[in-house]
C-alpha cells in the first residue's frame, strides 16, 4: 500500500487533488478578508459596501497609472498598488455591478490618448515625453462598447474623472473613489434650494444707490448644482431637494418653519447660516433694526443651543482693519480668520468638509453649544481659540472704533464652536402643529353664511406634523452669513465683462465642500476617512525630536556668543579716522579663547549628530536581529516542541 502511494501516479494523484483543494478554497472564500493592520487600512466601511452594491447599471472603472514608467519610483508604484488593492475590493462588494480595468498609458500609445481624452493629468517625469499619469475614470457600461474603438466609446459628459490621485490626501482616498462611484451612478446635478432673506442674488446697494452684483459664492454654487429660488413664505420643501440651504432665515412664518422641521426629520439635508448681526441686512436696509437670526425654534428641537443676541469675540485670530491712513491697523474683535494651525484644532481635519482649508473668516458670529438633554451628534467644524469670549451683539451698532470693545472684553478660556455638524436623533419643535389662516376661497358655504361679526374673524386650522421624530437628521449649522459675502474672502475684478473671483480665503470651498457632502448619499456621508498607510517610526522620531532639541539649544548659545564676539570686534575696528587699535595680550587670548569655544561646540554638534545615527543604526540592527534570528528561531522551536510531542504521543 505504501509504494503505491509514493508511487509516480500516486504523486500525480496527489498533486491533482492539492490542486482541485486549493481551486475549491479560493472559490468558497473568494470574498473572505482578514485586515490585521490598525486602522483597518483593506477595509472597506459599510457605507461604501452600500454605494457597490446598490449600483443599478454597471460601472467600469478605469485606473491609469504608468507602471513602466515609474520604475525607478517605488513609493508611488506602491501607492499605486494600494490603490489598486483598494479598487479590487470594491469589485469583491459589487455583486458584478462593477468591473476595473488597469491600464499603463506609456508614452505616445492609443492608452495615452484616451487618458487625455478623459482629461487625466499627466506629469512630466523627463524630457523624452513621458508622463505620469495616476488617474482614475468610472463611468456607465455601455451596451454596445464591443462594437467601437476604445477612443470611439470616450463619453466624457458620462463619464466622472479624477484627474490625478494625490499622494497626501490618502486619509480621504476610500471617500473620494466612493464619490467618484456615486457620482458616475447618479449622473444628475444635485438640487440645492436657497431659502434667503438677504439679497444673495444682487440687489439695491442704498449707500451707492446701484445695483448690486450677486454674490460670488451664489454665482458658484450654480455652476456646481441645480439651483432652486425659494419664497422665504414657503409652506412645503419641494421632495426633489437635495440641499435645503437657509441664509439668515428671520422672522419666518410658522408653518414656513414646520415645513422645515418635517424636511429635515423627513432625512432632508439643510445647510444654515445665522447671524447675530448681519451686515448685509443692514447694508439692505441701513433705517431698519437688525435683531438678527437664530432659528431657535428649530435648533433647540435638534438638540443646539445658539448664542441668541451675542457674538464670538477672539483675541488670538482677530483681524487687523484700517480705520484710516493716517493711523495704524487695530485689532477688530468680531472680525476673526480662522487658521489651520495644528497646535490650535479652530479648523477640524476630522470631518471632510474642513479637512483641506487653509482660512475661514467670520464677522460677529454668534457660536453653537449642544443640549445637556439633547440626542443628536453634535460635531464641531469651525471653533475660535481659547482667547475667546461671548459679547453683546448691539456693541457693534454704530461701531467707529474697534479697540472700543476690548474694554468690554473677557476670554472664557475655552474655544467657542462657530459651525457644527448634527446628526442622528431629533424631534419635532412643534408636537402640538401650528395654527395658519384658512383663505377666504377654501371655506365652505355654511362658514360664508355666518354673521358679519364671525366672518370678521379670520379662520384658521390647526396642521399637525405628519413626522414626529426621527433618526436620521444631517444638518450643518453656520453661526455667521456675512462669511458668504465677498468682501469676506474674494477679490472679484471685471474683465471685459467677465467677474474673474481672486480668492484669499476658503469661505466659498467650506460652503461647497459642505453641499457637496450633504448632496451625497447617506452612506458616502458616513464614509470615514481611512489612516495613513505610511505610518512613522515612533522610536526614530523621538529619537530625531530629542538630537534636535540639543541641537537647537547648542546652536542658540552659538549664535548668542557670536553676537556677542561681533560686538567685542566692533569695538576693536579702526575709528572714524582710521586709526587702527592694536589687541592687547588679554584681547587676543580672549579671542583665541572663544574661537576654540567655537570649534568644542561644533564638534559637539557634531557628536549629537553622529550619536542621533547611531542610535537609528543600533535601532535598525535590533529589529533585523529580531526579524531574521529571533522570530525564525522562536517558530523553529515551537516547529521541534510540536514533532516531539507528537513521537511521545505515538511512542505512547
């Protein structure tokens, strides 16, 4: 029995078998994954398994990366690998609605042509021509694609592209290729409806007596979305809207404010700017008071309490303002730009609507504080310093001279929110319904027969809310509406007819960061931002962070000692008549003295240095110890204790 078995045919036998084993296995657990890494870095949330795997039409992707050319680049080519894996994955969670094609557009080949056909970014890597090219294109299946050249089946107004896949923004990769996704699925521009008080879309300007422009921010908005105008006496959000944006929305008519309490319990997104102290409505109407916009009703329905009647004051990111030429910039305490500063977290990096922005400024905006009761997710976006504190909004009325309100001024040690995300659990801020005033032409007969005293009397019903609770609400809160206003953070020019916008801070990237977001399906908002895949070695940079510490306090005595010698030298330069000083004995072995000082503290500058790599090396060669000794022969051993314990058993 035993030479059949090692027999040649038994060999085959058992090779054919391994074989059939390992097909099996790979068919049965084609889909199974095991992520050992911290992050979880190779897998996918489950807001993305949704997007996959709800696709109604098949997506192609298309990834275009230059293997061969980027040879000589390993960090990209593993980046690009990465990427690859990370698109693999999706295909997996597809159910077949999805298929990728990895394409290498070398140099001068028809691939080439059809990434710049798609609009694909390449750069240039040497004089010869070639690009790099790392983009990637989703767009519909088309039915009859076997029938056309690849160039002849390029649609790219269905097609979504991303130009170039950018290296330092990994964190947000899984987000940007499920939008991507998204996008090239719903191919339609999301609805976003502007409920204003203001004059967003231009108007009368009563100190110039002109007309205004609109604002820029509008004027982009609509080149990214369908834009819908609606009356600020709107008793129902029309269901085609995706975004439901509220600009300083004052004095609202109640059953204009319960059509917006049912739209957002309804799982509607809104986008909503109040103001304490808006400086367009007073600029619309400069006799008119300007008690401001809170939608109190609505936000403490959702869990938010809003600072009603005061402003943020900031100390540290006050702006500078010109009151005159003639004197010097003074600090304006309500007028605040916000800095990515990591020391200082006012601009969120966690949430995708902030992560990437550089500078938010805010005039007398009035900030958010969550509900001890309240069981929404509140998620602040935009926050001030801890040099902050909360001032009286009338202070500004009349305002000539900013330093004014220092005297008034008092920091509260801790940053204040100036917009927030909430989601999640909210009820409705109006359980009992609103009243409203029936028109004369809906009632009845028998109410037109009533005596004249009664048909005096307006009639009215009683409109209860047909949602009275929800799970589900997704709403960004913006505690200022001047912030959209272009003097706020654009210069706009006139070129031959065309308003070109110079930006100078991220007001209008924040904003539509934020509709776009809130565009997106529920589950691309719930997308997390992956980890880094390149993580740092903790031990070596503290290592780094500790040589340089030393480095830099040597280095600072080194410069306080050179200034001090230059000073000691100048003294010793020929006076104004040339006459020349001759050094002393004690001079000159001063001088020798402090060279030589010099010279002990490079060297141990030097030595730091020196001790910093070789403290690294000593690091590294423990780690290949333990890599190439250690681990082998730990599992060797373990290999040895298992085949003894198995003899004694069968001794046994």
């Amino acid at each position: 029995m035993g030479s059949k078995f090692y027999s040649r045919t038994g060999l085959f036998a058992l090779c054919g078998a391994f074989l059939v084993l390992v097909m099996l296995i790979q068919w049965l657990f084609s889909s199974a994954r095991v992520d050992l890494t911290d992050n979880n870095l190779y897998t996918i949330s489950e807001g993305t398994k949704n997007i996959v795997s709800d696709l109604e039409e098949p997506v192609v992707l298309k990834f275009y990366f230059s293997w061969k050319e980027t040879e000589g680049l390993p960090a990209i080519r593993d980046y690009a690998k990465r990427v690859q894996e990370l698109l693999e994955e999706y295909v997996v969670y597809s159910d077949g609605k999805l298929s990728l094609e990895i394409i290498d557009p070398v140099a001068f080949s028809e691939q080439e042509d059809e990434a710049t056909e798609y609009g694909l970014q390449g750069v240039p890597l040497d004089a010869g021509g070639a690009n790099l090219y790392f983009g990637l294109v989703a767009e519909i299946a088309s039915e009859d694609a076997e029938d056309k050249s690849a160039l002849e089946n390029i649609s790219t107004s269905n097609s979504q592209v991303i130009p170039f896949i950018q290296l330092d923004q990994e964190s947000y990769l899984e987000y940007d290729l499920s939008k991507l996704i998204y996008t090239a699925a719903h191919p339609k521009l999301p609805v976003v409806g502007i409920l204003s008080t203001l004059d967003v879309n231009g108007g009368m300007d009563f100190m110039t007596r002109q007309q205004k422009e609109p604002w820029m921010v509008i004027e982009q908005i609509k080149q990214l979305f369908d834009v819908r105008e609606l009356e600020d006496s709107v008793t129902e959000i029309p269901s085609d809207v995706d975004v439901l944006m509220l600009i300083h929305p004052k004095d609202l008519n109640d059953d204009t404010l319960l059509a917006i309490d049912q739209y957002v319990l309804s799982g509607g997104k809104a986008m909503v700017f109040v103001d304490p102290k808006a400086e367009q409505e007073q600029q619309m109407s400069p006799l008119d008071g300007n008690e401001g916009s809170d939608l109190r009703l609505l936000l403490e329905a959702w869990g938010v309490e809003p600072s009603s009647g005061q402003f943020v004051a900031d100390a540290q990111y006050a702006m500078a303002v010109n009151l005159s030429q003639s004197q010097r910039p003074v600090r304006h305490l309500a007028l605040l730009n916000l800095l990515n500063d990591e020391d200082n977290a006012v601009i969120s990096s966690d949430d995708i609507t902030t992560a990437d922005l550089e500078s938010i400024t805010f005039s007398s905006a009035m900030s958010f504080t969550k509900l001890e009761d309240g069981t929404s997710r509140f998620t602040p976006l935009l926050s001030s310093s801890e040099q902050s504190g909360l001032m009286d909004a009338n202070l500004l009325a009349n305002l000539a001279d900013p330093t004014s309100l220092y005297s008034e001024f008092e920091a509260k040690s801790l940053p204040l929110v100036l917009a927030a995300r909430v989601t999640g659990n909210a009820v409705t801020a109006f359980p009992d319904g609103v009243d409203v005033v029936i028109a004369a032409e809906e009632q009845d007969a028998a109410e037109e027969e009533s005596t004249e005293a009664e048909s005096a009397e307006p009639k009215t019903q009683t409109i209860m809310p047909a949602i009275t609770s929800s799970d589900k609400i997704n709403v960004i809160l913006v505690g200022d509406t001047d912030i959209l206003s272009d003097r706020l953070w654009v210069q706009v020019q006139n070129f031959f007819g065309q308003r070109i916008p110079t930006p100078w801070a991220d007001n209008a990237g924040f904003v539509i960061n934020s509709l776009d977001n809130l565009a997106g399906s529920a589950d691309l908002i719930d997308i997390r931002s992956r980890g880094r895949y390149t993580r740092s070695f903790k031990v070596v940079d503290d290592l780094k962070r500790e040589a340089e510490e030393k480095f830099r306090a040597e280095e600072e005595v080194l410069e306080q000692q050179l200034v001090e010698t230059e000073q000691q030298l100048n003294e010793l330069q020929p006076g104004p008549g040339g006459e020349e000083i001759s050094l002393t004995a004690e001079q000159e072995q001063a001088l020798a003295s402090f060279i030589q000082k010099k010279l002990d503290i490079r060297k141990r500058l030097r030595e730091v240095r020196l001790n910093l790599d070789q403290d690294i090396e000593a690091l590294g060669t423990k780690l290949k110890l333990i890599n190439i000794l250690l681990i082998p022969s730990v599992l060797t051993i373990i290999v040895i204790f298992v085949a003894m314990s198995r003899r004694k058993k069968r001794a046994r």
